[in-house]
C-alpha cells in the first residue's frame, strides 16, 4: 500500500474505533464489551465479548446498535460483521 491508502486505512480504523468507546459504555452497562477485530475495504469485523457474546438481542445490538452508530462516524462502511 502507498502512503495515501495507509493514511486513508489509518482514518477509517480511527473513525471505527471511536464509534465503538461512544457505545462501549453501553455495552458495558450490561456486563459485555465488544472488540475491533479488522477493517477491510468497506467492511468492519467486531466481536461482541461477555454477556453481548451470547445475549438473546446481540443480533439487534448489532445491527441497531452497533453497524448504525459505526456508520454514522465512518459512512464509508458499508457492512458490519459479527465474528
């Protein structure tokens, strides 16, 4: 990777990660926490740890939670995986 895509990468995990401590706190809240796993081109993979991890709503919290606030901060990405 040039210069520019490795600053652009750099961006883009920056805008990931702050998505993610805005609503970590949430999370926590009930006892789980979630962790950045990658970023790949347009697609962010995260893993939803304590009791998100196997919470009956995680895929809600996913989705309505966690891909929406990501989105907000990053536009960019166009998909939020659970792994």
């Amino acid at each position: 990777m040039d210069n520019n895509t490795n600053q652009i990468q750099e961006e883009l995990v920056t805008k990931v990660m702050d998505a993610l401590e805005s609503i970590r706190p949430f999370l926590q809240k009930d006892g789980g926490d979630i962790e950045l796993v990658d970023v790949q081109e347009k697609k962010v993979f995260v893993k939803l740890l304590g009791s998100c991890s196997s919470c009956g709503i995680s895929s809600s919290t996913m989705k309505l939670g966690v891909e929406s606030t990501i989105k907000q901060h990053a536009p960019e990405i166009e998909e939020v995986i659970s792994v």
